[in-house]
C-alpha cells in the first residue's frame, strides 16, 4: 500500500551484458521509453557508475545495492540510494578478525583487479592495513578477465608476506587459488572479496576453498526484524526453500534493496521519484541488514561489514567480534593438506 493506493509491482529488466556503457543505455530506455522511474541498480560499480549518471540526470531514483564505489557518491549524482558499505571499506573486517585473533602478522601482499570496484578496494585497504601497523609489501595490479597471474606469483614469492589479500571478482579468486597452489605460494591467511562467499567458488575449488577468507557486508546467520520478511532468518529459510542453498551476500544486499525501494515508497506516500528520492535523506529503516541509516546523500553511514572462512565447505563467521573463536589460523601449507 503507497498512500492510499495499492499497487502490483510487475518488474521490467534488461540484461546490460557487464557492459558499462549497456548498463547506461538501458537504463536511459528504462525511463524515457519505459517510464520506469524507480530502479534497481546493476551488478559491479563500473556498471552503477554509468547508470547513475543516467538516473541522475533524469530525475530517477536507483538503488545501488551491488555497486559501492565511492565515486558514485561524490561526483554528484542525486537519487542514488547506497544500502551498501563502500568499496574502500570492504576488507576491513577480515584485517578487524586477523588483528583481533592476535594472530602476530606484519605483512601483506596485495592483488587487485583494473576495475574500480577492485582499485577501491586496494586503495583502502592498503591505508587501513598502514593505520593499523602493517606494512604492505608489494602492490600489484592485474587486468580484469585475466587468465594468468603466474608473472605476479612469481613476484611476490621472494616477498614472504604473511597475508595474500585480493581484490577482485570470482574468476580472479578461483584463478589466483589455483595457481597460488600450483606454485606452492603459501601464506598464513588468504583473503578475496566477492567470490569465498559464494557457491560458484567453492564448487569450483572444493578442498582447496578451505581457510580462504573473504568479507561479507551482509550474514545470513544473523537475525533482525524486518517488515516485509518478518525477520533475516524468515528470509534466509524460505529463500533455501526455493532455491536449495542459503543465500551469499550478494542475495541479501539484493533483497536488502527491494525492501528498502519499498519502505522508501511507503514513506513518501507516492511512487513520485522526487518524493522517493527525499525519503532516503537523514532517515533509518529495518531491513533484514539490521538498521540502516542514510546520511544527507543517499548513502549508509552505520554499516560496518562482516568477515567469513570457508570452512568444511561452508562460509563460516568470523567477524563481528562475536564469530572470531571460529577464525583457523594460520591455514596450513598446499603440502600439508
């Protein structure tokens, strides 16, 4: 019910290809011929970075629950609503969980994709690591859809750094695993973001997905009240039920954005972009996240990240603080396996 009014809610959808400028196009079709005005945002931030500057211009309102670069927040689009911790933020709970456990690392060696979801990542985990008195000790940059990383393996080897983190997409993770236990790359932790997670890692790397580390800005363990579930775990059951697996991050933070597009509906009293767009400025929701707070431009300033290991096969929590006991470290060496 939006006001007095009870509406279907009937989705249109294009599929952009991973392509920025589709991604741009598209959504430009979705409002001037479609006169859809209140969107979901594209997967990845080069692609929501295109989009936004589309909605912004045309006075539509996009949620951009799977694109977090912080770019798409200051170069001054309007109506894009961010649910999602920014890129920068991302590897902070896995350096939070490996610092906490008092696990004694002094060093890492960073890998990171050319797209700016991933150099976002880097650069702020790269500051944060320096804040925390860990010294990065090699920094390299490989291109997106890359298909060998041997070169920079071969690199980092003489580096001897206690941590391999990586910022990129799922084929990055599965191929710099392989071949880190190909060369018999060994590390006390390894880290990735997007891809541990996720069902297609670990299909991909069965056994060899064990003690990876990756962050998770959303649980499925976690339990908050919601208005449209009922509460996470509601959510978490019956999408199982459905779908046959418990649900990554990248379901919650979908369905995250869906529920929040509504209450912001809700809100306004109207499907108005303008009035949409208002009712995310200096404002808090339930979701199944827990509570998000917006700041005065569209975007969270409360969420603070979460941190998993795969573990027997399963991502497991090891941070909030509350999961650390879970954390194995150091993972053993490929020959120890």
């Amino acid at each position: 019910m939006i006001g007095a009014s009870l509406y279907a809610t009937p989705i249109k959808y294009y599929d952009d290809e991973s392509k920025p400028a589709q991604s741009a196009a598209l959504v430009e079709k979705l409002v001037t011929q479609d006169h859809i005005t209140l969107i979901l945002g594209p997967y990845s931030s080069d692609n929501t970075i295109a989009a936004a500057a589309i909605t912004s211009k045309l006075g539509a309102v996009m949620m951009a629950d799977e694109g977090v670069a912080k770019v798409i927040w200051t170069s001054g689009n309007k109506g894009v609503v961010g649910p999602i911790m920014y890129d920068y933020q991302y590897m902070y709970p896995v350096v939070d969980a490996l610092l906490a456990k008092r696990t004694g690392i002094k060093t890492v060696v960073m890998l990171h994709a050319d797209d700016s979801f991933s150099v976002g990542v880097a650069e702020g985990a790269a500051a944060y690591m320096k804040s925390k008195g860990l010294q990065v000790v090699g920094n390299f940059q490989y291109p997106s859809a890359t298909t060998d990383v041997s070169s920079i393996i071969a690199q980092a080897r003489p580096l001897n750094a206690d941590v391999m983190m990586s910022s990129g997409h799922i084929e990055d993770a599965i191929l710099i695993t392989r071949q880190a236990k190909q060369n018999g790359l060994n590390f006390k932790a390894l880290a990735f973001t997007v891809a541990p997670p996720t069902p297609d890692y670990l299909k991909a790397l069965g056994r060899d997905a064990e003690y990876v580390i990756g962050p998770a800005p959303w649980l499925p363990q976690v339990n908050f009240t919601d208005p449209y579930f009922g509460n996470t775990q509601k959510f978490v059951e019956a999408f199982k039920a459905q779908r046959g697996y418990v649900p990554d991050y990248h379901v919650g933070d979908a369905a995250e954005g869906v529920e929040l597009l509504v209450q912001g509906m809700v809100k306004a009293g109207s499907t108005d972009p303008g009035k949409v767009s208002a009712a995310f400025l200096n404002t808090t929701y339930a979701t199944i996240a827990g509570f998000v707070h917006f700041d005065n431009n569209w975007h969270e300033d409360n969420q603070l990240g979460a941190a998993i290991q795969i573990q027997n096969g399963q991502p497991v929590p090891i941070w909030p603080a509350k999961y650390l006991t879970n954390l194995k470290f150091p993972m053993p060496t490929w020959s120890q396996r």
